[in-house]
C-alpha cells in the first residue's frame, strides 16, 4: 500500500516531514558534563540533566541550538517543528530569537516557551509574558506549559486562559512519568482539541483529555518512563522527539518496532499515519516537497530500509536544500559555531 502523502506527487516524494515536539535547545546537550551523580529514576533526569542546561541556557546559546536544530531537520527531510522551549535565566526574547534562526535556515517553527513554576511565581509570570508577546506580535506558537507537576493550578489556569483568549492551543508534557500522573484530573476541566498532550505514558486508556497525543517513542525508552501505547488513544496521535535530532523517519520506524513488540499484528501503516497527522498539526508543511534517495516512499518498505534522506526540499516553493546540501547557510559554519558556543554552555554547567 502506498504511503498517503497527497496528489501530485512522485513515488519518491513527500510533503515536508513536521516533528510535532520538539527542544531544540537540546542541539548542544551532546556532550556536556555528566551529572553529579547517575539519576535513579526520571525526575532526578529532569534535575540533575535537563534543568542543569536549561538554567545554563543564554540568547546565545539558544541561537545556535536553534540553528543547529534547525539545520539537522532540514537535512533530514523535516521543514516543520512544533518547539517547546525553556531557559529560566534567559526568557525575554527568547522565541524570536528561535523563531528567526528557523527562518534563516529555512524551516518552518512553531514556537511556545514552557511555564513554571520550578522558579517560583515570578518566573512563571516572566513565562506567561513572553507566549504573549510573541503571539502578539505575529509569531507562529503556542502557549507552552513545562507539566502539570512543576505547576500551580493558578498557572495552569492563566495559561489556558491565555491561549483560549489568543486562539492557540497549551503545549504541554502530560503525565510523561509516575510523578504526572494526576494531569489528567488537572487538565480535565481546561484541555481543548487544539492542546498538544506530550507523552500520555501514564494516562489511562480513557484519560477523557481533548487534543493530540505526541508520541515520542526515543525519548520514554532512553528515560525508561515506559511505552505510551498511543494506539489505545481515541485522541489524533502524532509523532515527535522530545529533543533528540529530527529525524522523523528514524522516528517512525522506532515508533512502528515499539508498537510491534506491543502487538505482533501491528502495521507500519499506524506509525506512519502518526507521522502524517504532523500535516494536520502544520497544513503548511504539505505543501513543501521532499524528493528522497528511495524509490518509493511506502511505509512497509520505509519500515525495513535505514539512511534514506533528502536529496532536494522546497520549502514554499524555494530549494532550501539541493543535493542534501542547504543553500540558504552554511552548514559548516553553524556547526563550527554551534560547536564553540556549546564549549561555553557547558563550562556554565559546570560552574553552577
């Protein structure tokens, strides 16, 4: 059966590939000094890992990440990423900043900073303050909300009510481990369809939530949070990374052999329908063309068939990439400056 990726195009075509989650502030996580201690379970990965980056995070530090993200996603056939970002120490501004390094690299974003309360009620203000103003001033986004856990229900609260008001949906992490698993009772009375639900591994079967599920199959195995088993959800289920790359083909045969070892009568053909609601999530996305180094780009075969990628993407009609190189960056000037700027990150976290 041939994938449905829509009319007009050739067997070794798609439409722009989207990743529906999204950190790419994580682009120069790689390498950065270990924890103090190894953590025992997955908030002490949020504490001792993710938090220690994201509070070492600087307008700098985020332009190159994003740049870098930006460019690994292009290179691999995805020109839409729905991002969730966090950096405590530096808030003001730091969409646009996001936003306009996907710009010059040629993709497509769609941004929303992550509130909380984990720096006290101030810091969840500063937070909600700059959704605003993005949105406000015409950026593409959401209104980001880092968990129901790490949040006061006034929070939550002001966060729907900021996005119902702008007309977005809350970009959320729900019940991702044991420790969320209240969300559901939380979220009930103020989740909407356009909310995106991140995770859902702890929810039970009828969580009762509105929204789209985001299935990030890499990232709960790598902090063993559990299988979400997406295909349980009435919801839409889409496909992201939670931060690792975007490589969504990668990500979707994970998604497939996850589902698979679940149940042994599991068809490629589910995986990729979640991969394909990322064009429902970001409808600008079908109209961008992916010409691939594979013949024919069928789920069953795609499922089987490792290091296929882009040979050309046109992103709203533009050749941002020929011959797997971007025209409109240097990739090896981001790489070398990402490069650096990730030496400086780290000396941070290791000084904090």
């Amino acid at each position: 059966m041939a994938a449905d990726v829509g009319p007009g195009l050739a067997p070794n075509q798609t439409p722009g590939l989207v990743c529906a989650h999204h950190h790419l502030y994580s682009a120069l996580a790689r390498g950065m000094p270990a924890p103090p201690r190894t953590p025992s379970g997955f908030v002490e990965i949020l504490e001792l890992v993710w938090w220690r980056l994201d509070r070492a995070l600087d307008l700098e530090s985020i332009r190159w990440s994003a740049m870098l993200g930006a460019l690994e996603a292009l290179e691999r056939g995805c020109t839409a990423v729905i991002d969730h970002h966090e950096s405590p120490e530096a808030i003001e501004g730091s969409l646009t900043v996001i936003a306009d390094a996907c710009a010059e690299v040629g993709i497509r974003v769609n941004c929303a900073y992550g509130i909380t309360d984990r720096h006290g009620a101030d810091g969840a203000l500063r937070g909600l303050a700059e959704n605003e103003r993005f949105l406000r001033d015409g950026g593409r986004g959401m209104v980001g909300v880092h968990a129901a856990f790490t949040c006061t229900d006034g929070t939550l609260e002001a966060a729907a009510g900021l996005a119902a008001e702008l007309g977005v949906g809350v970009h959320v992490h729900v019940a991702e481990g044991p420790g969320d698993a209240d969300a559901m009772d939380r979220f009930r009375d103020l989740a909407s369809d356009d909310w995106m639900l991140v995770h859902g591994v702890h929810l039970p079967d009828d969580h009762g939530l509105a929204g789209t599920m985001v299935h990030n199959p890499r990232s709960n195995m790598n902090n063993a949070v559990g299988y979400a088993r997406p295909a349980r959800f009435a919801n839409p289920v889409a496909l992201g990374s939670d931060g690792i790359g975007a490589d969504m083909l990668d990500e979707f045969r994970l998604a497939y052999v996850r589902h698979r070892e679940d149940d042994v009568t599991a068809s490629p053909e589910v995986a990729w329908g979640w991969l394909a609601t990322g064009w429902d999530l970001f409808p600008e996305a079908r109209s961008d063309r992916v010409t691939w180094s594979y013949a024919d780009m069928d789920p069953w075969c795609l499922a089987f068939t490792t290091g296929v990628g882009p040979l050309t993407v046109e992103v709203d009609g533009e050749p941002v990439l020929v011959d797997g190189r971007p025209t409109r960056v240097d990739p090896d000037e981001i790489r070398a400056r990402a490069a650096e700027e990730a030496v400086r990150l780290h000396r941070r976290i290791e000084d904090a």
